[in-house]
C-alpha cells in the first residue's frame, strides 16, 4: 500500500531590487530576529533569484513567490502573484 506524502511549497514575500536579466528578477527578503542572548532585534535580508516570465515587473516592487522545480542553476522560485 503506497504511501503519498505531500510536500509544502515554501512561500515568501519580498521587494524587487533587479529586473535586469530576461525572465529573471532578484528579490530581498527581509527577517527580523531576535538575539537570544541580548534580546536585541536586528534585521537580516536575503536575495533570491526568481523566475517571472512576463518580466512586468518594477524595482522596490512587493512580490509573492513560492518554492518550485529548479528552472536553471540558480533560479529555484516563481512569481505567485
């Protein structure tokens, strides 16, 4: 009796900061964390490839992407809305 396990697709939701690339934007994402020694709150950001076929979009652009196929070596991630 097989088993079918289903997978979560990860879900983010970041700023645009390059449109330069053909079907390829670059989006930040911005955490905040806590110290766990401090308390202190800081910020960490991270960049990530994503891949937007219609290429509609603008730097400083808020975007939905979610986790899917590798599409090229870098790009992991779609535009969801």
């Amino acid at each position: 009796m097989p088993t079918e396990t289903k997978t979560v697709q990860r879900t983010f939701t970041g700023t645009v900061v390059s449109t330069k690339m053909t079907k390829t934007i670059v989006v930040r994402v911005d955490r905040t964390l806590v110290h766990p020694k401090y308390g202190k709150r800081y910020r960490v950001s991270r960049k990530y490839p994503v891949h937007a076929p219609t290429g509609t979009f603008q730097v400083g652009q808020k975007v939905n992407f979610v986790e899917c196929r590798p599409i090229s070596r870098t790009v992991r991630w779609r535009v969801a809305s």
